[in-house]
C-alpha cells in the first residue's frame, strides 16, 4: 500500500512530536546522552519533513488545510510540553527578568550592575543567579520595553517564555498570510513551526531573539504588500530588539522612502531616550560582548589572533551587508518579486558565521525565512548546530565554559559543507535542458 505525501507528513509529525517529548522530559540535563540522542533524532526527521514539503509544492485546498491544523497542533503539544518546565539555572531569561524589573523600580539596567552589593536588595529569587553578575545589560532599548511590558504583568521566566511562545506563534499567522499572497503552498509553514529549535529555546529557555524574529517577518511582509513605512519601522523594531538585522539595511534600498527611514531612525530614537546616561546612547556591557565573548565561531577564531576584535566585528557585518547588497542588486536587475524569504536568511546566516559567539538561539531570527531550497543549507546548519548542546552538560563536569570540544565545531560545520558539495555536485551533473530545432 503506497502512502500518500499527506500520511507521510503526519508519520513525520508524530515521530517529531515523540523525540521532542522524550527530549523534554531530559532538559534539566541539557546536552547529556539522553537530551543529545532524543534531539538529534528529532533533527533528522524534520530535515526528512523538509523534503517532503519541498517536495510536495502544493496539497488540494482541503488537505491542506488539514496537513497544516494537524501540524500545528503537534507542534503545540511539545512546545506545552517544553513550557512547563523551569528555565536553565542561568539561562538569560533570568536577566530578562531584572532588566524588567529595574525599570520598574526607577533603575537604568545599562547602569546597574547585579552583582553591586547596593543592588543585592533589588533580587528575587529568580534574579539572584543570573549569568554574568558582574556585567550590566547587554540588550537594545526594543528588549528593555519588552521585558518591562511583560514583567509589568507577571514578573517571572514562566510570563516571559509565554510571551515568546505567543510571538513565535504569531509569526505562524503572519507567514500563512504571506504564502496565501504569494501562491504557494500553506503547509511550508511547517518548516518553520516544526524546527526543533524553537522548542529548545523558546518555549525551553526562552529567548528574546523570537520577538525580533516576529517584527522582522512583519516587516517582510510588509514590504511584500508595499506597506513602506510599516515596513521600515518594522526593521527598525527588528534592530532594537537584536541587532543581526541591521545587515539587512540594503534589502530596503528604493524599497522604502526616505522619510520612512526617517520615522524609523525617529521610532528607534525615542527608545533610547529612557535610558541615555549623560546624553551617550547606552550600550551596556556590549563592548564586553566583542571582546571577550568566544563561542562557537569558527572565522572569528581563525582571525582573532592576527587582528583585534572590534575590527572583526566589523568585518561580520560587513560580510552580512554585501551579502544583501549582492540581493538586492539581482533583484533589480531580474525584476524579482518585493519578498523572497533567501534574501533575508542569506545575509543574517553570513553574518552570524563570522560573529565571535554562535549560540543555538541566535538562529531563530533565520527560522522564518528558511521555506526554499534556496536555503537549504541554512536549514541543515539548524540541526548540525545540536551538538554544541554538549558544552552544557561539559560544564556540570567541571569543564570551563567556552571550552568547546574541536569534534563539536568540526561536525557542525562540516555537515553543512558535505551539504554544500553533494548540492554543487549535482548541479554540475544534471544534464543540461534539451534544445529545440528552429526547423
């Protein structure tokens, strides 16, 4: 009996949703045996989910339908699952909370440092072991408002992992719109609802990074429906909430106007004003960031010893501004439709692979745009990230942080180029299209 692209798709959800639960239920023991084995398993079957969707362009109405309510339904059930549980010990979404938390209470979090014994009084439990006491805030003005807002409500990881939660289903709506305006299929949404990173670190840890991914996608989509001003601020947004899409800046170029660039810059000026200390734009601890933060990024590594870091920094964005540059030049000269999801992915992806810190997380602003074959690539450096889960488990060892082990970065890395060869090597293998005679 031959099974239909439909039954495959809940064969591959179901199988999803098992690994996904079993890997929750070894959470606490982030990047041990259990957690690797059952997270690597799931990874594998969404990579088989990615070529059944590629592979199917398009269901009938009806069944689409249907393949997508049922795939977003599993993919509740494990995100409920991921939800329920408590928060790394030091995760980041600690310092979410006291950052929401200073506001409140009249403080700067661009000032105040935690680990300040005249702030010991301002901790709750929940704060008093944050990661890098010594540091103040590192995020935008758009994160600060965010975590203020929601900490308003509740003040705790629980409220916060719910608000991300909400925002990565949001994103869910906002693309279904997209592929309704563009005619392709509705069950490519499961390409990004599906990814088992937003189980690990949305719904598991929690990560700001899901809100930027969320104005970000409606800013896209925006400018797919010529909403210019929508779509500016909507970048501009994106930037105060993570600073990755600022190397989609030329994606925008006679996109939008001038003066929607100037209510942007405007919208994202007003954020700061709060926080200015002495009438200098807060930055916190991000200095610190560039030059003493070491994860995971294999160019920075390389380069590090041979030039100092601020210029590597700004040699990674760089690489992400070409990149877009590069698209947006093509563009112009193919007359290519206002929203293609690689055009988005592709400079943000450069970028991050030559930034001095890699983590998981900072893959999830990429997820929603990764719907092509286009950025399949992408799409596998999604999975073969997985493995440097292990440094979580290193460090309850004993083992420093940072010390990540060479086979880590050399199957994460070199999964992602076998990818590239294989994809090469059957484009210059594929025989070339038969010509017609003029007789």
């Amino acid at each position: 009996m031959k099974i239909t692209p439909e039954w495959r798709v809940y064969i591959l959800g179901a199988t999803l949703c098992v690994t996904l639960t079993i890997c929750s239920r070894n959470f606490g023991d982030r990047g041990g045996p259990y957690f690797i084995a059952s997270l690597t398993t799931a990874g594998i079957v969404y990579l088989l989910a990615i070529r059944e969707f590629f592979a199917t362009p398009k269901f009938e109405r009806r069944i689409a339908r249907r393949v997508v309510v049922i795939g977003l339904v599993l993919a509740a059930v494990w995100h409920i699952e991921f939800l329920r549980l408590p928060s790394g010990a030091d995760d980041d979404i600690h310092r979410y909370v006291w950052d929401g938390r200073l506001q409140r209470l009249g403080y700067n979090p661009y000032i105040v440092v935690p680990s300040d014994p005249a702030a010991k009084g301002l901790h709750t439990p929940e704060t008093r072991n944050l990661n890098n006491p010594d540091l103040p805030s590192p995020y935008p003005a758009g994160a600060q408002f965010f975590f203020r807002a929601v900490t308003a409500i509740q003040e705790s990881t629980f409220a916060l992992k719910v608000a991300f939660v909400v925002c990565e289903f949001a994103i869910v709506f906002v693309l279904l719109d997209v592929l309704r305006c563009t005619r392709q299929g509705a069950h490519l949404v499961l390409a990004y609802a599906w990814n088992p990173l937003l189980a690990i670190e949305v719904a598991g840890s929690g990560h700001i990074d899901i809100v930027g991914a969320l104005l970000l996608v409606v800013s896209a989509a925006a400018l797919g429906r010529r909403w210019r001003a929508t779509a500016a601020v909507g970048l501009g947004l994106a930037i105060a909430v993570k600073l990755l899409p600022i190397v989609l800046l030329p994606l925008y170029w006679k996109r939008v106007r001038i003066r929607d660039a100037a209510l942007a810059a405007a919208v994202v000026g007003l954020l700061y004003v709060p926080f200015l200390n002495h009438g200098r734009i807060p930055i916190g601890s991000l200095r610190t960031y560039v030059q003493t933060f070491r994860f995971n990024g294999p160019v920075f590594a390389a380069l590090d010893r041979v030039a100092p870091p601020q210029l590597l920094a700004g040699l990674a964005v760089l690489a992400g501004l070409v990149t877009a540059t590069l698209f947006r030049r093509a563009s112009l000269r193919s007359a290519a439709p206002e929203w293609s999801p690689d055009q988005f992915a592709w400079p943000m992806a450069a970028s991050l692979l030559c930034a001095p810190a890699v983590f998981p997380w900072y893959l999830l602003g990429l997820l929603p745009f990764l719907m092509s074959a286009s950025t399949l690539l992408i799409i596998v450096w999604t999975v073969s990230i997985i493995p440097v889960y292990v440094q979580w488990h290193l460090r309850t060892l004993g083992r420093p942080w940072g010390a990540l082990p060479g086979w880590v970065m050399l199957l994460e890395y070199g999964c992602v180029a076998l990818t590239a060869a294989i994809i090469l090597l059957r484009r210059i293998t594929r025989p070339a299209a038969p010509q017609c005679s003029t007789d």
